[in-house]
C-alpha cells in the first residue's frame, strides 16, 4: 500500500503547503521525516503565531502587551491577509482604537506621520482594489447587494467599519477583542449579530466561520464625557462562545434582546463593568438572557450618573431573579461615588437563595433597614410587611427584622470569603457582625476569611471570637 512519504518531495512540499496554520504543528510530529521536511515552513508559522497574536487596528492612547500588529488603518491589515491569506489564521486578540472622525485626523499624530500613513493607505487601495472586492463578495456575511458600497467604505479613511468587518470574518481564531470607542455605524453590530445568529444555526451556510471562537468582549470609552450604550454588548453577548462581557464606562436604562434569541441562551459566564452606570432595569434586561453567570462585578460611576441613580438593591434582585441558581461571585461597589441623601433606606435582604455563592463584596450601606420598619420593631412577631423599596417583594416577616442588621442571617451558607467596604462607623460595622462567631458553624459553615476595606473596627472580644471560630480576619489586605 502506497504511504505518504513514498510521494517525491515536490509534492510533498505541495502537500505541506495546502495545510491550515492550526494543523501544521500536529502533522509536524507525525513522523521525523516530515519535520525535517517541513522545517522552514514550520519556523515561519511559530513566527506568526507569536507576531500576529495581537492586531492592533486604530489610534490607541496606551502600550498593550505582548507587542501588537500595528495597523493604523483597518485596511492596512486586510492589506496583509490578501498577500498572504494564512495571516488571518493567526491573530487570537483583537484591539480596536480610533478609527476616523469627521475630519480624518487624529490629534495624538503629528503631521508627518499621519501623511505617511494616509500615503500607505492610498497605496494599498491602488494595489489591492479587485483583491478588495473578490474579497467582500466572498464574505457570506455582509450583503451581496452592497458589495460596491462596502467597497468604497474600506477604501474611506473616514468610515473604518466596514474593513473592520471584513477583519472579523476573516479572523476565525479570535477569542478576545477589545474595543475602545464603538463607531457610530450600526454596519458591525449588525455583522456581529449575523454572525451570532449563524453559529447557533447548524444549517446556516455561514456557520461557524467568523467569531466562533470569541470568548471575551470588552467594551469601553475612556475619557469621553458620554458612556458607551449597553446595548452595544447585545450582538457580542449573543455568541453561542462568548464567555465574558467586560466593560468600562457604560451607561443606558435599557437592554432588549431580539425576539429572535430564545430567553436564557447567552452563555456568558462572567459580567464586569467598572465605572459605569448602567440601570438595573438595564441589568435585568442583560440578566434575563443569559443561562448560568458564575461571576457578576459591578462599580458605580462614570458620567451616566448624572442620569441613573446608583442601585444596587434593584441590581442585587435581578441577580436573585436570573442567577441564584449559578452565581458564585458578586462585587458590587460604588456608594462613594453616588449621592449621600441615598444611603439610607437600601435593605438589601437576603442573600441565602444564592446556593453557590463563594466570594462576596458588598458595602455595609447596602444592609440598613429603612426607616419604615422602625415602626414595627416592637410589633407582634407573626405580622408582615413588604420591603418598601419594592412594590413587588416578597413578605418580609416583622419577627425577623432585628435579625437583618446581622450578616449571620443575610449571608448565603456557600459563602467562603466575604469582603465588607466600610461606609459608615465602627458600631454600625460590629452590629453587621454580631453574632457570627457563635452561629458560624449553624449558619456559615464555609466562611473562611473576613476582610473589612477600613481600619481595624474589631473590639478585642469579637476579633477573638471570630478567631476561635475559624474565620480569618484582614483589614483590607492586612492580616488581623
């Protein structure tokens, strides 16, 4: 029977060069004969899995690591996998800047360089125009009647979208992009979302070939006095792959799903936005889709508080709505950075129908009781009233209210490490803890270390109980 190494070099080197990037390692350790074959074409491929693992397309205001792809224009890139198309195998993260303005200036280049670059950009359209368009033809995602105007969108330096899209669906091994300022054009949104749509479509002639591997989105608008839309994350959280959504100041008061996605299919696991100020009805509307969040980071600030009070009960319950059944970590700070007048009145509840939750951060403000109950403190254990701060809870047993201001009784059983960000005094701090040590075995038997972000607020009694009963103690990261 005929093998594979009785063919004559020349065919095997035709054989070796018609295989995909991904495979080239693993038909290299085949057989001794074949590496020594394939020696140099193994060596350029170990060389642009590590240069081109990173693309960097746009202006970008901060050093990334490792070393991008520099590709100030979007263009420039598409530039590169039409010399050479095994490049589009390789970049697994994707780093996205600004790309254009109404002008077509960039104000952190100087005027050498950006006449350079507009120059290499000129070039490239010269030399690569029917590459461009046989290239924008063949692409199942973008729409066969557009092509001429998707064509001449690549080749203006004002509009980076369109050749951004083309990268995409090029790229078929990207798990991460970042993104820093979403353009305006709804062109790549869309994409995404088609591309979505078709990875959850077997029989989609689009399937699985663009962004089937993205694990990771990360969304954000640094230094501009309007948040990034939460709605932008609807396409990317829709990826059957996708895995964590991340994003820096994001704001928005709403966040629909298409009526096409079925509910609770996302299979994000990790949410984190920082300096934002998303709405909790934003953050239901997130939450309803998706099937099971492990992990859910949320910080309070950014412009859009101007237009969206900080909210972390309404957050807390659609956490309890969505994810009881799956969360395992939940940090949510930002008091500090929201008004003082509304402190008060927060009453969190409970937190013991979270059944996996292991890491928790929170702030002490969070578990006041509203003044409103005060009333029925000396009330008749049995009567019940709703939380006020939600017309639709449910009733919260009166008997039991002198038991909220105690985190014994608000903690879920799973909870391994708790972290409380201090607010408000040393005495409001001690009443959070009381009782701890001594209900620690019936009612948190998994707690193992307390850090309180403050100076040490533990009278010497309560630090030795809480000692003895096995649950270590840091004052920020400070060992007690």
């Amino acid at each position: 029977m005929p093998k594979l190494l009785d063919l004559p070099n020349e065919l095997l080197d035709r054989v070796v060069g018609s295989v995909r990037p991904p495979d080239l390692e693993a038909l290299a350790l085949t057989n001794k004969s074949i590496h020594g074959l394939m020696h140099t074409a193994l060596q350029r491929h170990l060389w642009s899995r590590k240069n081109y693992a990173l693309v960097r397309v746009g202006y970008h205001d901060r050093d990334l690591s490792p070393p991008p792809v520099e590709c100030r224009h979007a263009l420039l890139f598409l530039a590169k996998i039409l010399e050479d198309p095994n490049v589009a195998h390789y970049p697994t993260a994707l780093s996205v800047g600004e790309c254009g303005s109404e002008d077509g200036d960039y104000d952190d280049l100087d005027d050498e360089n950006d006449e350079n670059v507009m120059t290499q950009r000129q070039r490239t359209v010269e030399r690569h125009s029917d590459g461009l368009r046989d290239m924008v033809k063949s692409c199942h995602l973008l729409p066969p009647e557009r092509t001429d105007q998707t064509v001449d969108s690549i080749c203006n330096p004002l509009n980076e979208d369109a050749a951004l899209c083309m990268i995409l669906s090029l790229s078929p091994s990207l798990r991460e992009i970042r993104i820093d300022d979403l353009l305006d054009d709804r062109r790549f949104l869309d994409m995404v979302q088609r591309a979505a749509m078709a990875n959850w479509d077997p029989e989609s002639s689009s399937h699985n070939i663009a962004l089937n591997h993205l694990e990771e989105i990360y969304l954000l608008r640094d230094e501009n006095p309007y948040g990034m839309d939460i709605q932008h994350f609807v396409p990317f959280a829709m990826l059957p792959s996708i895995r964590r959504l991340r994003g820096f100041n994001i704001d928005g008061d709403t966040f629909a799903w298409p009526s096409e996605f079925s509910r609770q299919s996302s299979t994000l696991t990790h949410i984190q936005m920082v300096y934002s100020a998303t709405s909790a009805q934003a953050l239901d509307g997130l939450l309803k889709g998706v099937a099971a969040l492990k992990s859910f980071e949320f910080e309070y600030g950014g412009p859009g508080e101007l237009s969206s009070n900080y909210e972390p009960v309404g957050i807390i319950r659609a956490l309890r709505k969505y994810a009881a059944h799956s969360l395992e970590l939940m940090d949510i700070q930002g008091q500090s950075n929201a008004d003082s007048d509304e402190w008060e009145g927060m009453a969190v509840g409970s937190l013991r129908d979270f059944t996996r939750l292991k890491f928790i951060c929170l702030e002490d403000t969070i578990f006041q009781i509203p003044d409103s109950y005060n009333e029925f403190e000396s009330s008749e254990a049995g009567k019940t009233l709703r939380d006020p701060t939600d017309v639709e809870s449910e009733l919260i047993d009166v008997g039991d209210l002198r038991k909220m201001g105690s985190l014994v009784h608000i903690l879920p059983a799973s909870v391994k490490r708790f972290t409380l960000v201090q607010l408000l005094d040393d005495e409001d701090t001690r009443d959070l803890l009381e009782d701890i040590a001594e209900l620690k075995a019936e009612m948190l038997p998994k707690l193992k270390r307390l850090t309180v972000q403050c100076p040490n607020p533990f009278e010497d009694e309560m630090r030795d109980a809480l000692k003895a009963a096995g649950i270590k103690l840091y004052s920020w990261g400070t060992p007690l």
